[in-house]
C-alpha cells in the first residue's frame, strides 16, 4: 500500500471509529448474531435478532408440544395477525387496528389490487403499476387486472401524475426503487392519485424499518410489505396488509378465506366477512414463523423511526464517500441518488464485472448482493450495521475493483 493510500485508509478508518463511539444506536447491535463479516444484504434477509432462537423453541416445546392445541387460546396464537400488525404499525406510521400480519408479500399484493378495484367506481377501469417495480408486483397486478376487467398500465413513478385521469381506478407504487435504491415521493404521489379519484396502494418492501413511512399522515389507503429485510422477522416470514380505517367497510377481499369470517367457527356456508384489519386475513396462520417475527420486533424497542433514518442517511453518506476515496474513478458508479429526500437505504453502484466482484467481495468477507447484468447492491441496516463496517466494505471493494 503507497503512504498516500495508507494515509487515506487510516484517516477513514479513525472518522468511522469516531462515528461508531458517537453513535446512539450502536448498542443495538449486541442483540443480534453477528460475525466478523460486513453483512450488508439486510435489504433481502435481516440478521437473526439474538433471542429468537429460544423464543422458538418455547414455542416447540411449550407451546406446541404440552398445550397444543389449547395455545390458540391460551398462547394468544389466534390473535396473533393483529397483535403484530399493531406491533409494526409504528414503523410505518399507522395507528392500531389497521394491519395485519399474514400471507406472503405476493398474495397481498393481490388483496390490495383487486380491492382497490371493488373499491373504486365501476366507470374507472385503469390500473397503473410502477413499471420499475420488483418483478412480482407486476406479474401480480397484470394478473388481478385481467381477472377484474381493467386496463393495466406501467409507468415510471415519475410519468404518474401525467398518466392520471377519470378512468385511474388504483395505483400500485414501490416506496424504494430494489434496484437502485431511489425513495419516491409517497406523500406526493399519494396526493396525486387522491386529486384523480384513484386508491394510491404502496410496497414498503424496501422502506419499512429503515425510514419513516407516514401511512395515516399522508393519506394512503392500501399498503404491503415483507418482514424479513429490514423487520430481521427470518427467511419467509409472513408479510402484512393496511387497510386505512376509512376504507375498512368496503374492503372487500377477493381472498376470503374462513379466519377473516365474522363468525370463524360458526362454520356457515355464507361468508361474512369481519370488522377491522381482520379482513386481510385469510386461512389459519403461519403460527412458527409468525411468532419468530413478534420475537424479532423486541429489538425496536425504545427506538425510533426518525433516529434509524438519520443513522442510514449518515452510513450511507459515508459509503458513498469512502467508496469515492478508495476507488479508481468511474470503476463503480452511484446509481443511489445523492441527495437524500430520494434515498432509501441501500446504496447501488454500477460496476463492469459486477457478478465476479460481488463474488470476491462475499469470498473475503464483505456480503452484499446483485442485480444483473452490472448492478452491485448493498443494504445498511442501522440498528447492526457501523461505521467500521462501511470503511472495510468500501476499501475491500477498492481492493478488488483495483485488481481486476
């Protein structure tokens, strides 16, 4: 290493080092099981919150195997879907009793859409789909638009408010772009679907617990997202719906299954569907799983959404930073926008090569992922994620990138 780049390495390294001292979230990441790997790929499967383990196997054991069946009442396992929606509905700005917790990320996505439909008037038969969205919302949407008579129609976030019009029936956006880590404009857009007589419906895939969402302050009526990025809930755990409490009564699932029935046991041949959130629900939960999510949420406690979102806007800054210092120019582009009102928490870079790369990266202990054919991603989750972890990514990627 030269002393111009040794100099550089430590100059960062006790910037990152001051940072870590000064930072009031870095005791969160005690609670965690971590390694000595840089794990940045929170953005796709959260790290394992420490205590879970034996809450799961409390579960099993306790729960499962010496009250069995009795636990759907005496371990609170029916009640579940709403006492976790409850749980999550503070991270993303939603008072109680509008979330519920259930079904994969797909299937509620195909609830709200089909919704938002029955919900709007029968002369609007549009149904605008962010057309950079994560595969399976589009699939998804195209899908419950053939099903419902209406037209589908992908457009960029930024063409929506042009594409608008009397016959918008519903408008699924994403709140951070997968790919590249752009945050829209929810309170705007939403506004936007809102002055067209449209349902605005967002995926909080990529937002929720990394940044404040504001569901009821901005007005949204329908919203999904997955627990198992920046939530930690484990691979595949259930997903959640919102339902603004306006839109409750009507709220008509094209789902409904037995455990959304008023009466679920009444075992009646007629469906009539419940009050509330419990409308989003469809058949008998995914009790191991769902309980390892509620574990999961203990690491939230005493923490708020706002401190998380400066934390992610200052890891990545310095990244971006870093990853400008250690880098030959023009080797790794940004394609994260730079200025902050449209970031979310993940940083992209555009790199010739990027498969091998992220390989090389992974193989010497920094974990991030890919997009192909040449996007590299990496995701910073703050309540584990430090400032010492974002020097070392960048520097071993200005090692690899160098090399290659």
């Amino acid at each position: 290493m030269s002393e111009t780049s040794a100099t550089r390495s430590e100059d960062l390294a006790a910037r990152a080092a001051a940072l870590d001292a000064a930072d009031p979230l870095a005791d969160r990441r005690k609670l965690f099981t971590l390694d000595d790997t840089v794990y940045l790929d929170g953005n796709s499967l959260g790290a394992l919150p420490a205590h879970v383990p034996a809450r799961v196997q409390e579960v099993l054991t306790r729960e499962w195997g010496e009250l069995r069946i009795r636990s759907w009442d005496e371990s609170g396992w029916w009640t579940a879907p709403e006492r976790i929606g409850d749980r999550i509905a503070p991270l993303v700005g939603a008072a109680a009793g509008q979330i519920v917790v259930g079904d994969s990320t797909s299937v509620n996505v195909f609830k709200a859409v089909v919704a938002a439909s029955r919900l709007a008037s029968r002369e609007r038969d549009e149904i605008l789909v962010d057309a950079t969205t994560f595969p399976t919302d589009g699939y998804i949407t195209e899908s419950a638009a053939r099903m419902t008579g209406h037209s589908l129609v992908p457009v960029t976030p930024a063409e929506v408010p042009g594409a608008l019009g009397p016959r918008t029936a519903a408008v699924l956006l994403n709140h951070v772009d997968y790919r590249t880590g752009r945050l829209h404009d929810l309170p705007g857009l939403t506004a936007a679907v809102h002055a067209a007589g449209g349902i605005a419906i967002w995926d909080l895939c990529h937002s929720a617990g990394a940044l404040p969402v504001g569901l009821d302050e901005h007005g949204v009526d329908l919203a999904v997202g997955c627990t198992y990025k920046y939530l930690n809930g484990g691979p595949g755990s259930p997903a959640y719906i919102y339902v603004a409490e306006r839109h409750q009564a009507a709220f008509d699932s094209p789902l409904p299954g037995w455990t959304s029935h008023a009466d679920p046991f009444g075992m009646t041949p007629g469906y009539a569907p419940a009050d509330g959130a419990v409308r989003g629900r469809v058949g008998t939960p995914d009790i191991l799983s769902m309980l390892a999510l509620e574990a999961s949420l203990d690491v939230w406690d005493g923490v708020s959404i706002e401190a998380v979102r400066a934390k992610s806007l200052a890891l990545t800054d310095f990244f971006l930073e870093c990853v400008a210092r250690y880098l030959p120019e023009g080797r790794a582009v940004p394609v994260t926008p730079v200025g902050h009102a449209e970031r979310g928490s993940q940083v992209a870079l555009r790199c010739e090569d990027a498969e091998p790369v992220m390989s090389e990266l992974i193989a010497r202990g920094v974990v991030g992922d890919l997009r192909r054919p040449d996007v590299l991603r990496f995701g910073f989750t703050p309540l584990y994620v430090g400032f010492a972890d974002v020097e070392r990514a960048a520097r071993v990627l200005g090692e690899v990138v160098a090399r290659r």
